[in-house]
C-alpha cells in the first residue's frame, strides 16, 4: 500500500495502458481472414457443381422444339398461304437437274437497256429515290438498287463501239439558266444531243431546267472553284476555295448540288487553282464518286488534277477538247468547230466547249444541221466519259 501510494502518478497511468493492451491486441490479421473467407466461398462452390453434376451451376433453362407446327406470331397465320382444305402449303424444294447444278448465261443484248430500269416516281425528270434530303434541299446519291444518277440522267447515244468506225463529236453548252429567255431559247434551238450545263444561281432554274430535260438535253452542273486570281476574279457565291477546312467546302457544294436535280454530272467553272491542289480538290471528287455523279473538266488548265482524281475514285469523266468562242463571233467559232472535227477525226472523239451567249447557240446549231454529211456523229458528252 505504501509502494502504491509512492508511486509517481506518470508510471501508474502506464502501468494500467500496458494491462489494458494485454487484453485486446492492437492489431487483428485482416489479411489472412479475408483469404479464409475467399478460399471457403470458392471451395463451396466447386463442391456444389461435383456434386450436383451440373454444368450449368443450377442456372434455369427452358427448352423449346424448333419444330413446332403453329406458329408463335398470330399474324403469321393469317396471311400464311394456305392449300384448298385449309392445310399449310408444302413447298417441294427445286430438283437439281441432271448432270448437277449449271450456270445459265444471259444474253447481254437481250436486257433492257434502260438505265433507269427499276426507277419509279420520276417528278419533272427526276426520280426521288436517286434523291437525298439535307440541310440546304435534295442533292443526288446512289439509289437502292445501285443505279446512278450519271446512268439514270445520261442520254442514250451512239457509243464508240457502235459508231462503226464515224468520229464522234460532242457539244458542251454552259452559263445557262441565268438568263430565263435566253436559256429557253437555246432549249429549242440546239439538237436534243448537245449536253447543256447550268450555273447554280439562275432564279427561273426549275422552269430552265424543266424545260431542257423534257426535250431530251442532258444535263451538268457547273460547280464554281477558286481561280488563280481570286478574288478579283470571283466565280459566284458559295466558291469552293482552296485552304478551306473540309467540311466547310463540303456544306458550299451541297448547297450548289441542291439548286436543281436530273443531272447527270457536274463540271467545273473557272477553278485553276482549286483543280490544281489535291487537299482540297481530292474530297470533292470523292464525294462525286460516292454520289454516282460524272465529273466533266473544260480542259481550260493544264494543272487540274481532275483525270487522276477521278480514275481514283471511280468518277466517270471526260476532258473538253477546246473551248470554241474564246472568240464570240461567228466565223471565229466556225474555225474551232473545224478544228474539233479535224480532232475528232484523228483521235476518233473529240468535245468542244462553248458558252450560251446567242451568236454561239446560233452558230452551233447550223453546224449541227449538216454535221452528218461530213461523216460525224453528234453525242452527249457522257458517250465519251470513261465508265468506270
């Protein structure tokens, strides 16, 4: 008792947390009791699989026989063909013939050559389902069936193969449908195989263009592209520019798509610089080649990259051979037109080019009058597009 009482009071607290740790340990194996807890989880259930024998781990299941005779889908039977006494139809499969099974081939001249075959619902000469609705209106896209708007929209014509050994020659008319008479007035006035091509911003395009496709022309779209001298040279609105971001280019030609349907290609105007730089030309000739549309190039640059960009993307195209009113006047443009029949008789075709101004139409169409007995051929220029 005296010992206790003389005891300094900083040892006794000691003494007393010493006794109490004796008790209760202070620190308990976690980690071997979580392993305990794992390893008897574990072994139960590998005991209940042996067991119990089955595979599945006691997961329900159902069977069901894939033969049955009534249908599950009540609609199934109500418009499921039946037989006279009311019974389901047997089908007996085809017996092969003797011999085993053979390739019949079909005769390539005896299909319908109709390139729009399959196509319904053609409004003002142009079908809905070659039609793909966006922001800006319907632009052109490969239809269901794959058939093309270069295919369904080109003229039928005379081919190099069937031309017999005659050059073939082909017209481009372009700038139409800026203005409403004169453009009409061409309409009537060219043969029905001389290819018209339309600027995007002619308010009277769905009267202009109308009118053409109901006399038989085909048609282009003319797509404005940056010129060298840009911008003191300026093509029109919505200009596809080069040093563009992609996508902004993108909106500028579906927007230009949109201004009219039915044709069966586009073609440049101006766009020696545009053509000439493949970062910016090479996602708008992919973009033709996705839609099915041809790609006609005025031949008015050396540097366009429009003939290996295309043969790239599949794009069936064509080069013009010379522009034909550099010009305007009358007996200018009878020297080119000489000048493209020497061309087309030397290399089998050639294409001219010429803008819709009145002595030009008026021009073209008296040369056309006599054209067949010189020993020519007048085409559309898709006649002379590579099919690819």
């Amino acid at each position: 008792m005296a010992d206790d009482l003389s005891t300094p009071l900083v040892r006794r607290s000691e003494k007393r947390r010493f006794n109490a740790g004796a008790l209760i340990p202070r620190r308990w194996p976690f980690a071997r009791l979580s392993f305990a807890a794992m390893a008897l989880v574990l072994a139960v259930t590998v005991g209940r699989i042996v067991l119990t024998e089955e595979p599945e781990g006691g997961r329900p299941s159902a069977e069901a026989a894939i033969s049955a005779n009534r249908p599950q889908n009540s609609v199934v039977g109500e418009v499921a063909p039946k037989s006279d006494d009311g019974g389901p139809v047997t089908i007996t499969p085809l017996a092969t013939p003797e011999g085993g099974p053979s390739i019949t081939t079909i005769d390539a001249a005896s299909l319908p050559d109709a390139p729009s075959a399959g196509l319904e619902g053609e409004a003002d000469g142009v079908f809905p389902d070659l039609l793909e609705e966006t922001q800006h209106g319907a632009i052109p896209r490969i239809g269901a069936q794959g058939q093309t708007p270069f295919s369904a929209y080109s003229r039928a014509s005379t081919t190099p193969a069937a031309a017999g050994g005659k050059p073939l020659v082909a017209i481009v008319v372009t700038g139409l449908g800026l203005n409403e008479s004169g453009t009409l007035e061409a309409v009537d006035t060219l043969p029905d195989d001389v290819t018209l091509a339309f600027a995007p911003y002619g308010k009277s395009l769905p009267r202009t263009v109308a009118a053409a496709r109901a006399q038989g022309h085909e048609l282009l779209l003319q797509l404005p592209m940056e010129p060298f001298d840009y911008p003191e040279n300026d093509p029109g609105p919505e200009t596809l520019l080069t040093g563009q971001p992609m996508r902004a280019n993108l909106e500028k030609l579906f927007w230009l798509m949109a201004r009219f349907g039915g044709y069966a290609g586009v073609m440049n105007h101006m766009g020696a610089r545009f053509t000439a730089s493949a970062a910016d030309f090479t996602p708008m000739m992919e973009e033709f080649g996705t839609r099915g549309l041809a790609y006609f190039d005025d031949g008015t640059s050396n540097r366009s990259l429009a003939p290996q960009l295309a043969e790239t993307n599949k794009v069936p195209f064509a080069k013009g051979s010379l522009v034909l009113d550099n010009n305007p006047s009358r007996a200018p443009i009878l020297a080119a037109l000489d000048s493209l029949e020497a061309e087309a008789r030397q290399t089998g075709s050639a294409i001219g080019v010429i803008s819709g101004l009145p002595v030009s139409i008026q021009t073209v169409a008296e040369w056309a009058a006599g054209l067949e007995d010189k020993g020519l051929v007048l085409v559309p220029a898709s006649a002379l597009m590579t099919k690819r």
